[in-house]
DNA sequence: TACATTTGACCTGC
DNA sequence: GCAGGTCAAATGTA
C-alpha cells in the first residue's frame, strides 16, 4: 500500500470514529449541545473532502504514470499536459546560506540534480502538502554561477493548499510572486519594464522590508485550517491566478466571513433535518 | 518514532 | 545516448 492510499484510509477511519461519536451523541438523550454536532458534522465532511481531494490525486497520478509508461505514441496529449504547466524563474538573493528563498510556503526537497554546464546543482521541492492537499506546487532551486549568493528559483504549478504555517518565520507566500507579478502588469514601472522574469532581482533589505509587511499575513487559526473545505476556500479566497497558473494575489480579509458561507449554508441546511 | 533529506536508479524527451 | 526530472530506499535528525 502506498503512502497516498495509507492517508486515504486514515482519514476514512477518522471519519468512521466521528460518525460513530455522532451517533453516540444523537442516541444520548444527554449528549452535547447542538453545536457540538455541528462540529462533529463540518469534521466528517472535511474528512470526505480530504478523502475525495486524495483519491482524485491518487488516480491522476496513476493515470499519469500508466498513460505515460503504456501510450508513449500519443505525444500531442503530453505535449498538451505540459503546457498547462507553465512557468516562472525568478532570482532572488539570498545571505543565508543553507535556508535559501524561505518564502513562507512549507517545501519538500525530493531531489537533486547535477546540471549540464552549471557549477552548483539543482535542487527539486514539492509543496509539504502535496500528499495531504494535493498541492501540486513544485519549485526548483539552483545557485547563480555567477553570483554563489543568488539563487534562481523556477515555481512550476501554483499551490492550492492554501496554508501557510505559522509557524513559519515569515509569512508571506505571495511576496516574491508578488514582486513579478507587479513587474508583469505594470507597464509604467520602468525599472522592472526591460527586465525579464527570470532576470528579477531582489535586494536583501528590499526582502526584509517586504517580510515585516507581510509578516501578518498567514492562516494562523487552527480552527479555521481545521473547517475549511479546500474546494470552498479556493473559491471563496479567490486567488487571482495569472495565466501562467502561477498563483499571485490573494485577495483575502481577516474578518471575511465569505469563507465559512458554503459551510454555514451545509449546517444550515442541516438543521432541518429531523434528526438534529 | 515520525518526518525530512540524501542519493542512486529509473524514466522520458530531445 | 544524454540531460533533466522524479521516485523511493536509506539515512539523518529532532
């Protein structure tokens, strides 16, 4: 069994032992308030949710690898798959040595690659996430040859996870993307208009300044990580995606409550039944 | 013990 | 055949 199939069953199991606690509740005359049911309930649709999100990975996946391994005439369609993974290189300087581009989101080195020509190697991250959310964000690392103390970073895919831990120093997922995102919409930037994306530069203290700016901005309510339905929260949260798939704005209040409407609307709807 | 990293092997595209 | 990308077992670390 993989590890993919081994969460899926851990999760159904969760949902398993809160719909038995549900029933214990319903059965008991005694049992908690009607809030606690609620959030019994929102918990056993989050682990569906959870389940279905994995399991479409899951088979993605699979067919992916079958598809790729069975049918390697048909070349149109992988040449389609890969251009809708576009990507965005951007090169950001960095002092510290060994953490390079801490840029808020949680990655996962899974590889390393010596490069043809290039002194330093290439190292491949993937999103934490990507098992748990099937986050399919995916960034390459590699050392300037040129200058040792920039880094060029290459995001293919946009995160859909959503989560920036907080216990992350510095909490600004959007900040780098940001910075090429402005480079790309704003004509009348002249100092960014000639350069090219992965030619973008960011300074050490222009960095610094911008982390203390977007210092605040992260999912740091454990309650909330734990309610949100995925597909809901990308809607909801309404990440302006550019073309390119590369995720650069989210447009996202503190006290927008929009997020939980499509689960209020779930309990609310469940409030009718008899056997509330 | 769980999770992250390393690294050699394997796969695919050119 | 080569180079780049990914996988997964082995290893390291908290």
């Amino acid at each position: 069994m993989s590890m993919e199939e081994k969460l899926v069953v851990k999760e159904l199991e969760q949902g398993k032992e809160l719909a038995n606690q549900l029933m214990n509740s319903l059965n008991n005359p005694s049992s908690p308030s009607k809030e606690s049911n609620e959030i019994l309930i929102s918990e056993i649709l989050r682990c569906f949710e959870n389940t279905i999100h994995m399991m479409v990975n899951l088979g993605k996946k699979t067919l992916k690898r079958s598809h790729e391994r069975s049918d390697q005439s048909n070349k149109k369609r992988r040449i389609f798959e890969k251009k809708k993974t576009e990507e965005v290189e951007i090169c950001v300087g960095t002092g510290q040595e060994g953490t390079p581009l801490d840029d808020g989101y949680c990655w996962r080195k899974y590889g390393q690659k010596d490069i043809h020509g290039s002194k330093y190697p290439r190292g491949y991250y993937r999103c934490t996430h990507r098992l748990t959310r099937g986050c399919l964000a995916v960034k390459q690392v590699q050392k300037s040859d040129t200058n040792p103390l920039c880094y060029e970073v290459k995001y293919v895919e946009s995160h859909t996870c959503d989560i920036t831990p907080s216990t992350t120093k510095h909490s600004i997922p959007v900040f780098q993307e940001q910075k090429l995102h402005d480079a790309k919409q704003s004509d009348d930037n002249d100092t960014v208009k000639h350069m090219k994306p992965e030619e973008l530069m960011i300074s050490i203290e222009d960095l610094d300044y911008k982390k203390e700016i977007f210092r605040t901005f992260s999912f740091s309510n454990p309650e909330i990580d734990d309610f949100l339905e995925w597909n809901d929260l990308m809607e909801n949260l309404s990440p302006t995606t550019s073309e390119s798939g590369i995720t650069n704005e989210f447009h996202v209040s503190p006290t927008d409550d929009s997020c939980f409407s499509s689960l209020e609307n779930i309990l609310g709807s469940t409030h009718d039944l008899s056997w509330m």
